[in-house]
C-alpha cells in the first residue's frame, strides 16, 4: 500500500481527494496546517507528499525539507491553483 501525505488547507479538497485515494488502495493522512504537517512528517513514513503551495498564506515549500529529511526517497509534488 503506498503511504500518502496530503498537505492542503482547503478541507473540501482534502475530503473528495482522501476518499478518491483511499478507494485506490492508498493510506492517505491529511494536514491541514503547517504545523500539522510538521507534526505528521517527524512520525509518519510517506511515499508520496502532495503538498499545497499556499497554505493560509505560509509557502508550503517550507515543508520540503522536514519531509525529505524524514526519507529522502519521498516523492514530493507541489500542488497550485
């Protein structure tokens, strides 16, 4: 099962793209906030991050290096509208 991290502050999105995923096999976990982020990167192994470029107004590429430093094999794609 591929381990996805969802990293988006638009609750709406997370919910169809968690259940959509979730369909597909994946075990996905959604942050919401940076912090939460931070939080879920220093105890959760991801094999994929989808992370939001703008979070309540913060660059989510802060979290890029919290992420890869936790496995640098973690694919990581940033997301914008």
């Amino acid at each position: 099962m591929i381990r996805l991290i969802l990293v988006d502050d638009d609750v709406a999105f997370t919910r169809v793209l968690k259940r959509a995923m979730t369909a597909r096999d994946y075990e996905v976990t959604v942050c919401n906030t940076i912090d939460e982020a931070r939080e879920t990167a220093a105890v959760a192994h991801a094999d994929v991050v989808l992370l939001d470029l703008n979070i309540s107004g913060e660059s989510g590429t802060v979290l890029i290096d919290a992420f890869s430093a936790i496995n640098p094999k973690t694919r990581i794609v940033v997301l914008t509208a």
